[in-house]
C-alpha cells in the first residue's frame, strides 16, 4: 500500500482494500489501530478484523439476534458483549411511560441477553445509559481497542484512541455470531487544531466549525485522527464530543491519541485494568501514537485561536454559522429547502431567532462537565417564560453525580426540568418530542427535518449556548452572559 | 440473501443531495422487530405534505431511484434501506452514497451503485421526461443502459460477488473459525470483558 496519495485524490469507489497489512514503516494511529486487529488478509477480500467490544440497545438489534436464532447461531463472546437501554427510554416514569412497541423492543432486547448470556444494563438500573456514555464511565472504552455498536455515533469511543465506528443490523449479526467484521481499508485523515479556545468556545463549536467548512461528506471513506494543541488542551469530554460528530461529516471513524488525560480519565473505572496488568496496559497504551513522519492522505488545518460559538441555521449540520453572523443566501437547493423547513430569511441575524424548546442532552453533549458548563450559566437567572427547557443525563450515573454536586438544584430552579437518562429528544423515539413548528435550541448532534419530532426545527450548539438560549428564549452569544 | 445480478424496470427521480436516513425512515417507525413491513413509512413526512415526487402516477412502479449526492447520510439504521427495498425499489444510482448506508444497502441486496454527476444527472431528467422508459442496472457487466447509453460503474469486487452469488457472508467468515481461535489466544489479557 502506498504510503501517500496526492491531497486532491478523487474518492475511489470501491475504497482502497484488500491491501496488505504489512505495517508501514511510518504509520498513522488508524493504521496501527486496524493492523493489530486483522484476523485474516488477502488482495481477493476486505480484511477480516477482530471486535473487542460489541455495544447492543434495542433498536438495532432484535432482527439480528432473530437472524442468529433462525439459523441455529449463539453469540459468539458474550463477554465481549453489552447491551443497554437507550433509544426509546422514557425519561420520566419509568418503563411504564414507554408505548407498547418501545415496551416490546425493550423486552426483546432483555430476553435476547438473558438467552445469550450478556450483560444488560436496563432501565431503571444504576449503570444505564446511552451507549455511547456509559462505554467510557465504566471503563469499557480503552485505547487500542476496536468497538462496534449498531449506532453511527459509536465513532465517540475513539476519543480514547481506539477504533470505533457504527454498524448495521446484519453487521450486527455477523459480530455476534463470530466476533469478527469484514472491512475495506480506508483512508486517512488528519484534522490538525492548534490554539488556544477564546472564552465561552467549546469543543462543540471546534466540530460545528469543522463540519461548516468541510460540508457533510468530505469524511466519506476516512478513519480521520483530530491532533494539535487544542486536541491535547482538551478533556475527554470534550474529545468525545468532537469524535461523536465524526459522522455527521460522513468519516467512518473519528479519534484522538490517548495521552495523559486519557489514563488519568481511565484509571480506577470498574472495568480499567488493575495493579500489574494496569502498568502492562499503560506501556502499550503509549504506543499508540502516529509515528513522526507518517503520511495522511488528507489533511485539514484550524485555527482554534479565533473560533467563535457557534450554531445551526439548517437542516444538516453543515448549515452552521458563528453566533454573531447572519442566516446566510441559499447557494444551492438543499440550502433553499432548509430555509423553508426552518422558517428563516437570509439576512436574519442568528441572534434574533427565537426559540421555545431547550434540550440539553444526547450522547454528544450530556456528560458532567457538560452539565456543569451549563449550570454555570444559568445559575440565579431563570429560563424565559416562553421557553421549556430540559436537561437528560447522558448515563444514570452521570445523573447521580450530578445530583451528588448539585447541579440538578441548580437546573430546577432556573425552571429546567430534570429528567432520566437516555437518547431522548436527540431522536425523538421516546414521549420527548418537537411538537410542529416547534424551535429548539439542542445540545445533540443532528438537525435533519423531524429529527426531534415530526416538523420541529432544531438548532444545533454547545451546551453553553443552550443554556443561554434558555434564559433569553431566543439564540444568543453566550459571551454576553459571561 | 437472494442472488440479484441485475434490475430492469423504470426510474423514480428524487433529485436532492443529502438526503439523510431520517427521511428515508424516520425514527417513530423503528420500533418494529421485524426486517419486514418498512415499506409504507418510506419516506413518510415527505409523502404526508402530498405531491411527492415518487408518488406521482407516472412514477408509480418504478424500480430504481435515481438520486443526488451522498445518499443516505446520516445514521447506522438498516431499516432504511430495508424500506426502499420493501417499497419496490432495488436500484438506487447516485453520485455518492454514505458509507454506513451503502454497505446496509449491498447486505439488503440492493445495487446501489455509483456513476459521475453529469451520468446521474442524465438519468434524472430522463426519467422526469420520460418516466415509462426503462432501464437495465446489470451488476454482471457493471454498465447502467437504457435506449442509446450505457454507463459503466465499478463496485467492490467483493459485495459484487456477495450479491450475484447470493452469499451467506457469516456463513463465509464461519469458515475461519481457525484463524478467528488463534487470534483470540493472542489478544493481551488485560482487555475487558464486559461480566
């Protein structure tokens, strides 16, 4: 395999495949990544990798689990395997709040883990969550490992210097039934952000930004590994967040090089390795770096230093903008649509949009620290009259530490309401739904027509920004309320 | 999965770019826990504000949806292409598909195949004009022809031989239960498991 490609390489279709998986002599994090899990390659077939962990919810699996029964399968490693509830959780009363089908999908799921043995983390239990939250918190998430789940935000875990990336249902299938999943080569990407983020600037809006100038399919075919000063400055937090956006610009996978954070943030989690096994680890985990020298096939440069906050005006997340600027001209036909869908004028400053939903959640932006940034805005103020806001944890356990600090005080007297974890209103798959015509300002990572119900119109931005917005009831700069 | 080797039948236009998976099926019909049954909630909101392209009579029936650029975008659902399937179309031409969905798509025994804009182009405003042609999308020559055209595409040799020979693909991974054994005795210990 060629060790460089020219930058402006048209994408091939297929993608480049069936390479030999002879290490590079310099290689990328990605590559090193994707080498240590290949079980079997030949130029004739995708390469046949190896899935250290396998994250199931009720959404996406019933069919394949009914694939493996009608074929007298079992699962393959149970113990590589786990399930929770999240798309379709209610996020207040309970199991008994859930429409028949999200009830039925539920039931499925436990009697599916309970045949096969794998641990389920279900609702109502301590360690439930989104998926994508509670892999990291329990220590699950490690560098080097390659994670798959039937969710195309699995890409979040390569925060932590691993291989993740989100799969279908029949994908779904053949890793339960052999732990192992046929893949294409692909390529590489480098995001390089170097500076320092102005006050009131988050991670969000570094991949807002992103996402604004490279358009949502400039990913497409690329395991992409965001590196710089800004990068390592960051928490794993805020790595998670950048990483879990990795798809909305169509990249297959997204990570960071695990560093110092990264084990400080692993140390001591329930499933983290322990006492000699942990320094093992440590030793190999610092591996885990692109090699000096090594060759992307594409790279992208940002300048942290001047980002501004910024926020969705569309109905990708490509249509995105600073929060100072204005509802730009449509230059194309998906641009005039988008106006329509979201009731907008060119030339309409973003700052004057009113809203009247609040959603502070979703497997992008619904960890503590996100809660505590938000918190910190709104503390002693009160959200607008016009506006109904909502804060859901990210995991139950995120919920409980939050409560243990205070922040749910915080939120329920500025007049957020205070909910249960799960996916929520990031998809609208539970009661929590954009009535039409309804406007929101949402920390989560899609704004695609009906995404959070039917008609609703959501503006894509940072926790801090949501916050904001709640207390004005119409977007805002956060600086100001700084 | 049934072998298909090629698609004849009529085109549909859905001339956008983007077109995301919320639209194709959105979320309020993933609730089933069957493969089957998509079909009518394809492309539900859009059809519910009437007039919608691919309801209309002339385009009633057709098998291949002709479409714009990065197709599919968005998430990992399969009950996406399982709808366009189940809605009678087991063809769609684009630009460019979205990775997660394109692979979806080949699992579903859809030939979802690429050709140059101008190509995709052609045929959308072929099929707007002159809705009751026919086309002929043949996975065995990898060409895309109609009256007076054929366009050639490449596809991945691999889901090309899944989807003509019609192949079980766990069934083909199975076979390296060896490899997948001694590759499992090689991983260090330190990695979690999830009891």
């Amino acid at each position: 395999m060629p060790t460089a490609k020219p930058l402006a390489a048209p994408r091939p279709d297929p993608p480049p495949e069936g390479a030999s998986t002879v290490a590079r002599a310099k290689g990328t994090l990605a590559q090193k990544l994707w080498d240590s899990h290949v079980v079997r390659s030949t130029p004739e077939e995708p390469d046949l990798l190896y899935v250290d962990l396998h994250l199931v919810h009720e959404v996406t699996s019933p069919q394949a689990f009914e694939g493996l029964r009608l074929a007298g399968r079992r699962v393959r490693r149970p113990d590589l395997t786990v399930a929770t509830m999240d798309h379709n959780v209610p996020t207040k009363g309970g199991v008994r709040a859930a429409d028949e089908l999200s009830r039925k999908q539920m039931e499925v799921l436990a009697e599916n883990c309970r045949r096969e043995g794998i641990p389920l983390h279900q609702i109502g239990s301590r360690r439930q969550g989104i998926v994508h939250v509670i892999g990291p918190e329990l220590g699950l998430t490690q560098p080097g490992m390659l994670i798959v789940c039937g969710d195309s935000h699995t890409s979040t875990h390569g925060a932590f210097g691993a291989l993740a990336f989100g799969i279908g249902t029949s994908e779904v299938e053949m890793v339960l039934a052999t732990q192992c999943l046929p893949q294409n080569r692909l390529r590489d990407l480098a995001v390089n952000v170097e500076g320092e983020l102005p006050l009131g600037v988050t991670a969000k809006d570094v991949v807002l930004g992103l996402i604004g100038r490279t358009g949502i399919s400039e990913g497409q075919g690329h395991l992409v590994e965001y590196r710089g000063s800004t990068i390592r400055s960051l928490s794993m937090e805020g790595r998670m967040t950048i990483c879990n956006m990795s798809i909305e610009w169509g990249a297959k996978a997204g990570m960071v090089a695990p560093d110092d954070t990264t084990f400080s943030y692993l140390e001591r989690r329930p499933h983290a390795p322990k006492g000699a096994a942990w320094d093992t680890a440590l030793d190999h985990w610092r591996s885990l770096q692109t090699d000096d020298g090594a060759a992307f096939d594409q790279e992208i440069s940002i300048d942290a230093s001047h980002l501004e906050p910024h926020v969705t005006w569309g109905t990708n997340p490509g249509q995105v903008a600073p929060v100072t600027g204005r509802v730009p001209s449509p230059r194309s036909d998906t641009d005039e649509r988008a106006l329509l869908y979201m009731d907008l004028k060119p030339g309409t400053a973003l700052a004057d949009i009113a809203i009247d939903r609040v959603f502070i959640g979703s497997c992008t932006n619904a960890r503590l620290e996100d809660l505590r940034a938000a918190a910190t805005v709104i503390a002693g103020k009160h959200v607008h009259s016009s506006v109904r806001a909502m804060v859901v944890p990210g995991s139950t356990s995120v919920k409980r530490a939050a409560e243990d600090e205070g922040l749910d005080a915080v939120f329920k007297a500025a007049g957020f309401e205070w909910r249960n974890a799960g996916c929520s209103m990031c998809l609208g798959m539970n009661p929590d739904i954009l009535a039409p015509g309804e406007r929101c300002a949402s920390t989560s990572n899609r704004n695609f027509e009906g995404r959070q119900g039917s008609g609703g119109r959501t503006h894509l931005m940072s926790p801090p920004m949501a916050a904001a917005a709640a207390i004005t009831g119409h977007l805002v700069d956060v600086r100001e309320l700084l | 999965m049934q072998a298909v080797s090629k698609v004849t039948g009529r085109m549909a236009p859905l001339d956008r770019a983007d077109v995301d998976t919320d639209q194709i099926i959105p979320k309020q019909f993933l609730k089933r826990i069957e493969r089957t049954g998509y079909g009518p909630f394809l492309f539900y909101d859009w059809r519910a504000k009437g007039d919608f392209v691919l309801d209309r009579p002339e385009h009633k029936g057709a098998s291949v949806l002709v479409t714009g650029e990065n197709f599919g975008c968005g998430s990992s659902r399969e009950h996406a292409p399982w709808a366009i399937k189940d809605a009678g179309y087991h063809a769609i031409i684009s630009p460019t598909f979205a990775d997660i969905f394109r692979a979806n798509a080949y699992k579903t025994g859809i030939l979802a195949v690429t050709l140059p804009a101008r190509q995709v182009r052609h045929l959308i405003d072929l099929a707007t004009e002159a809705p009751t042609i026919e086309v002929i999308v043949d996975l065995e020559k990898q060409e895309v022809r109609g009256d007076g055209f054929a366009y050639k595409f490449d596809i991945d040799p691999f889901a090309r031989d899944m989807l003509l020979g019609g192949l079980d693909e766990i069934t083909l991974v199975e076979r390296h239960a060896p490899a997948i054994g001694a590759f499992e005795t090689q991983r260090p210990a330190w990695l979690p498991t999830a009891g």
